[in-house]
C-alpha cells in the first residue's frame, strides 16, 4: 500500500484545511480531509499510477486492506456550517 502524503497537500478555498482531492468510481473529483477517520464513509486508497481514488465501502465490497477511511471534507468544512445550519443568520 501506498501511503497518502501529509506535506504540500492542496488546502479547501473555503476554510484552508488540508485535503486529499480523490477521484470516485463515476469518474468525479471529491476532497477529503487529510487525516483518515474511523467514522469516515469514503474508503481511499492510490491505483498503481500514483491516482487517489475513493469509494463507499458496502456489504458486498467492504475496506480493503490497503485502503484508509476518510471523511468527504464537505461533512467537516468550517466554511460550509453556516449553510448547513440555514435557521442561524449572520449578525448584520
């Protein structure tokens, strides 16, 4: 298994945290947060050329060996709370 890099990882335009950008199953790009996560949904994992891939573990396929749960950094972005929560309002 390959291990995911820590360092010089791109960040969320939003909130700045480090993310991995993966590409999923159906072909569309999704961040997840940097660090796996036991509670994570995404099972990530690098193909043979060097690609970050990630897919929803099920029943038929669960984790894989070589493959780390991690978080969709939608579910943790700071930035994204506010729209989230759509009864809190922005003082003015």
């Amino acid at each position: 298994m390959s291990v995911l890099p820590q360092q010089g990882l791109p960040r969320c335009r939003r909130c700045g945290t480090p993310v991995h950008w993966t590409i999923t199953a159906s072909g569309a790009r999704l961040a997840v947060d940097a660090n796996p996560c036991a509670m994570g949904s995404r099972a990530v994992y690098r193909d043979g050329i060097g690609t970050i891939r990630s897919r929803r573990p099920t029943a038929e396929l669960p984790l894989l060996p070589y493959e780390r749960l991690h978080l969709p950094h939608v579910a943790t972005c700071t930035a994204d709370a506010v729209r989230r929560n759509p009864g809190r309002r922005r003082a003015s």
